[in-house]
C-alpha cells in the first residue's frame, strides 16, 4: 500500500512548535537535542511494510518548504517576529536528523538529533506520519471513518442541544486518524458549532480563519536541564524569564507540570502570576490542580477570575463539561481536546508520544503530576532530578 503525502504543509502542526522555537532561535542556538518515539499502547505491532511507508512519508516532508502564503500568514500573528520568518524562508526538514528502525519484538524506533531548533520540528509531523500509516494499514479505514462521522455528528448535536455550554479549542493534530478527517473536524466543529474558539493546528487556523492557540510544551522547560548553568529544580524560572522576556506578557499561558506543579509554584510568583494569562494542567487529578492554582492566585490578592485555568489532559466533553461546572464560577475555563476530537472511532486510538530525551548530550526528564507518564531514558538521572526537586520543595524556596 503506498499512501498520498500525509503531511503537505509546514504549517500543519501545534502554534506551540513556532512559539518555542522563535525563543530557542533568539536565545539558544547553541543547544543540541535528541527525542525518542514511544508507543504507550501494549501490544501494538508495527510491520515492515509500515516502516517503508514512515520512512517514504518522512522523506516527501523533508522536501517541503514554507510557502510565501505561509510566511507571510506567520507575519499577521502578532507575537511572530519579522526576523524568526525570515530564518523559516531558509529552513527545511533535514532528513539525515532522523532514524527509524523496527525491534525484533515488532517495535517501532524513531530518534531524532540534531540543533534545538530544527529537530524539535519534527515532533509533530512524524506522529501526524505514523498514527496514519498505522491506521490504514491495520484497519479498514473507511469503516473507522463512519465510525469517526457519526461520533462527529452526535458532539456537534450534544453542544446544539445545550448538553454541553463549555469553549474548547481543537488540540487533535499528533494522534489524529488522517489529514483529511482532522480538516473536517475542524471546519465541522468550527461552524456548526459556537464552542470551538480555535485550533491548535496552524494550517487549518489558516485556512478557516480561525483562532491558532498555544503557548509551550515541556520540552522547553526540559531543555533548560541541559544547560550546565542552571540548577535542575531552577528550569521553570529560566523557562518564563525567557518566555516573558521574548513575548512580553502575550502568548502568556504557563504549562505547570514538568517537574511537578508544587516546584512550578515556587518561581510563579506575583510577577509571573500577574504576568501570564493562565496556566495549563496536562497531569494529575485536575480538580485538586484547580484548587490549588485559585489557593496559589489567591494566596498573591490575585482574581482568579481575570485568569485562565486551561484544562488539556486526556479529555472527552463529558469531563470539560464537568470541570467547567466546577470552576466556571472562580475562573476562566477553557480546554485543548485533542483525541477525543480528531480520532474517536470503533478502534482504541495509539497514545504515542515523541519526547526530548538529551540536550547537548546531558539526560533531561518529565517528571509531570502523574508519575506515569514520567519519560527518560537514564533512570539515574531521574531519580536525581527527583531528589533535587524534593530538595527544593522541603526548603520552599
């Protein structure tokens, strides 16, 4: 089977991918990083077959460049920098950053090397690639998009019928089931609906003239762990004084659990938590989050009411609708829905993940509110970077 290209644009992945690469591209240009493919799901086999498809995909993506549209679409974003455009009229993919293999057991491997701000790049695609191939290989896709349809159908009915009175923005583009379903799901939900505000996904926020949403992702914050200068339980505050410094208070929205919500705590202080707009919760019981972010604003005289508690972990509508009833009268609410959005059909969707592993040869690590879905690949080193944050924790400052 040989599949039509899955990704046909540079502008088809997460705002946050530009957003954290226009600070590494002013600020850290020196850093190297390395990322590592994992599939969360038990006994998932990826053939041979498969792997001549991936790696036939990556490579029509390596040949793609940014369009003048595209450019110039990136300019009228008002936090996107002329000089940051100007470096993405010269870049591309480079294929050479990126290796694919298959284990014995059926495993698929994918590692990705290279400068901060060009392999951080291919998150995004190369999961758009593989959840795609993976699907129509295994499946009979047509059947899973009439599943994909009526479950569409009876959402946007859901939010017309009042069942559900919550805002969302679309956040399904790295799992989703193909190119062309997420571009329905976004149009579908975009005008047939008054709830989504926006979608991650730059391309379409293009084409339908919506909303591109994003901030960061914890690899910016891991990457601070590769830099020698910098003490480990210390990244989040590197992270916004760079972040703050390079936006200014916009694009504001804080992601608060790469090491632990409780370490994030302690370097946003009044001026960060009067600085940024909100924060996001992406582990951890969501309820007790809340709570404590409204404790945390509340403890500065800070209206949690003026801020945003942006929800993104694992959702379906029947949960956003449930946390917004229980904080809709203390805070903004909102959410990304992702999966839930772009590949809810008869078969489970893949939870495949791309995370940043080395920076400058030096291990870096999640260790997020769910211990879970901590990822690294030197276990020394994160129960290192779990006694430094228990360190910091233990003396509150």
């Amino acid at each position: 089977m040989k599949l039509e290209p899955i990704v046909v644009s540079l502008l088809d992945t997460d705002l946050y991918k530009f957003n954290m690469d226009q600070v590494i591209f002013h600020k850290h240009t020196d850093l190297i990083g390395e990322y590592r493919f994992v599939c969360r799901n038990k006994g998932v086999v990826f053939t041979p077959a498969m792997l001549e498809e991936i790696d036939a995909q990556i490579d029509h993506l390596c040949t793609l460049t940014f369009t003048k549209e595209e450019l110039d679409y990136l300019r009228s974003i008002r936090f996107i920098k002329d000089d940051y455009v100007e470096f993405l009229r010269l870049w591309r993919p480079i294929r050479d950053y990126v290796t694919t293999s298959l284990d014995p057991d059926s495993t698929l491997e994918i590692a990705v090397k290279g400068p901060m701000f060009s392999a951080m790049q291919f998150e995004i695609f190369l999961l758009e690639i593989v959840n795609e191939v993976y699907f129509r290989f295994s499946y009979d896709y047509e059947k899973l998009l009439e599943s994909a349809k009526k479950r569409l159908d009876d959402k946007i009915a859901a939010f017309r019928e009042g069942k559900y009175t919550f805002t969302f923005a679309e956040f399904g583009c790295r799992r989703r089931l193909s190119r062309e379903w997420e571009d329905v799901v976004v149009r579908r939900l975009a005008t047939e609906t008054d709830a989504c505000t926006g979608t991650s996904n730059v391309y379409l926020a293009m084409k339908y003239g919506l909303k591109p949403i994003g901030t960061y992702a914890h690899e910016f914050v891991q990457m601070y762990q590769g830099i020698d200068s910098i003490p480990l339980a210390y990244t989040n505050h590197y992270a916004m004084r760079d972040w703050y410094d390079e936006y200014q208070g916009d694009n504001g929205t804080a992601l608060t659990d790469t090491v632990t919500t409780d370490l994030f705590l302690l370097d946003f202080n009044r001026a960060n938590a009067n600085n940024y707009t909100g924060v996001r919760h992406d582990s951890g019981d969501p309820y007790e989050w809340g709570e404590k972010i409204i404790k945390h604003y509340e403890g500065y005289g800070i209206d949690p009411k003026t801020k945003l508690l942006l929800f993104s972990d694992s959702l379906d509508f029947d949960r956003a609708q449930a946390l917004y009833d229980h904080f809709k009268a203390r805070a903004k609410v909102s959410f990304g829905i992702g999966t839930f959005c772009t590949n809810d059909t008869e078969a489970g969707a893949l939870n495949i993940v791309i995370k940043l592993q080395y920076v400058n040869g030096r291990p870096v690590a999640k260790l997020s509110d769910t211990p879970g879905k901590a990822m690294c690949m030197d276990e020394e080193y994160l129960e290192y970077l779990r006694a430094s944050v228990e360190f910091r924790l233990n003396r509150g400052k």
